[in-house]
C-alpha cells in the first residue's frame, strides 16, 4: 500500500539521533517505526504503552535511586538473595 501521508513534528535532536540509532539496530527506518506506532494505536485504541504519573511509593523509589542511595548487590544473587527469592 503506498503511503499518502505526511507527518511533521518538532522533536528534541538527541531523542531522534538516539531513537534513530536504535531503529537501525532493529533494522527499520524512522518512518517505519511511526508506521508501526500509528498501527497499534488502532488495533489497541489508545497509547500502546501505559501513560502515567508514578504513584508516591514509585516517585520515592526513583528519587533514592537517582540519588544513589539505596541498597547495590554486585551480583543478581545477592539481589535474590536480600528479595528471599
């Protein structure tokens, strides 16, 4: 099916050099992306990913690992270890 739309937006360069970058590892263009997009929006009526603000136990979750505090483990079993896994 040829395309017979245009799309134009206004984005921040970093954010389309870097999303760019990971299209190409993909093996897709830009424009195909945003195909793919467009696509599931229709098949699942709205945004295909959740679109919400973090409740106050996540906002405090990324403030402490922003900040560096927290607990670390140097393996992923110390991590399932401390978790009881």
């Amino acid at each position: 099916m040829a395309k017979t739309s245009t799309i134009s937006a206004r984005i921040n360069t970093s954010d389309k050099k870097n999303a760019e970058a990971i299209f190409a590892k993909l093996g897709i263009t830009a424009s195909q992306a945003i195909s793919l997009f467009y696509k599931q929006v229709h098949l699942r009526r709205g945004i295909p990913f959740a679109v919400e603000l973090p409740n106050e136990t996540t906002r405090a979750a990324i403030l402490e690992a922003r900040s560096g505090k927290g607990k670390t483990f140097d393996t992923v079993a110390e991590l399932y270890e401390d978790l009881g896994i």
